[in-house]
C-alpha cells in the first residue's frame, strides 16, 4: 500500500513541476505576410490591385534567462 501510495505522490509532483515549467508553455504564434515576387517583381491581384501575399502562422520564441557566464582572465 505504501509503494502506492509513493508511486502516485511521484506521478503527481512531476505532472505538477511539468505544468509549470516555462520552457514547456504553450508557443504563442503570429501571422507573418510576404509579397508574391515573379521575375523580381511584385505580382498584383487583379480583383483588389494590390500585391499579392502569402501568409503564414509562425512560433514566436521567448528567450530565458540565465546567469552570466564569467570571463576568463
């Protein structure tokens, strides 16, 4: 009963530490557009005369912070 008991507070303290780990949050995403180029030059949509665009949903990366490293001498 005991290792029960030791198995089940184990699964639940790493399932605890994993859901507030920063490094494991969900990726934010953000949509990024770039103009369709054809022999070096923009092609334009003929129903709206602007530039033609594709686009796609892109992660965005935070950065963690650490200590620095020191220099050597």
């Amino acid at each position: 009963m005991k290792s029960l008991f030791y198995a089940a507070c184990i699964a639940l303290g790493a399932l605890f530490l994993a859901a507030n780990n920063p490094a494991f949050a969900e990726a934010q995403t953000k949509k990024v557009c770039i103009d369709v180029k054809k022999d070096g030059k923009d092609v334009i949509d003929p129903k709206t005369g602007k530039p033609k665009q594709t686009c796609k949903e892109v992660k965005v990366h935070q950065k963690l912070e650490g200590t620095k490293v020191p220099e050597k001498k």
